[in-house]
C-alpha cells in the first residue's frame, strides 16, 4: 500500500490549508488513520486521529483548529488547518495505525510552512 501525502505549503498565521492523503488500496475499514507532523530537531508527534468507526482524537496543541476526515470512495483522508500558527511549521505525514502502532513506512511528507 502506498500512502501520498499533497497540499502542504506556505501561508500566513491565521490562514488554512487541507493536506490529502490518498491510499493506494482501501484500508479504511481495517485501519485507523492518523496524521503525525516532525518539526525540525523535534520527534515525530501525532497531530489527528480517524479511527474506521470515525472517532476522532486531536493532539492538545491543534484542538479546535485542526479537523480530520476521509473519503472512502477516494480511498483519502484529510487534514484540515485553520487559524495556522507559525508553530505548526512541520512535514506532516499520514500513516494506517493498528492499535498504536503505525502500520506502513512513512513516505514524503508534505511540507506546511506557516509565516509570522
């Protein structure tokens, strides 16, 4: 399965952004879904959570601001940005989760570059 993260970018505080992720194969209803970020010289973190019954969990710093959904026709999820923070500055990434632990490698990222 491979796992295309698009839509990053660089926008201004308090502008918005949808990152996609679109899977190769339909792993909706096997797997949660999950969006992590890694800042430079910061660890990996989980930013948003989608599980297949659609629960949802937001890390503490994106709450209210940051919302995730998915398609299952389009086999994507996504990751919507509002109210941006220079801090949300990171390569954000999607990965499958089985329980806590990501199910695939991570692939590119995409870039989200959030300006003063």
């Amino acid at each position: 399965v491979h796992l295309v993260e698009s839509g990053g970018g660089l926008v201004q505080a308090g502008g918005s952004l949808r990152l996609s992720c679109a899977a190769s194969e339909n792993i909706f209803s096997k797997y949660d879904m999950a969006w992590y970020r890694q800042a430079p010289g910061k660890q990996r973190e989980l930013v948003a959570q989608i599980t297949n019954s659609g629960w949802t969990y937001f890390g503490d710093s994106v709450k209210g601001r940051f919302s995730i959904y998915r398609d299952d026709a389009k086999n994507t999820v996504y990751l919507r940005m509002d109210s941006l923070k220079p801090e949300d500055t990171a390569v954000y990434y999607c990965n499958a989760l089985q329980g806590t632990v990501k199910v695939y490698n991570w692939g590119q990222g995409t870039q989200v570059t959030v300006s003063e």
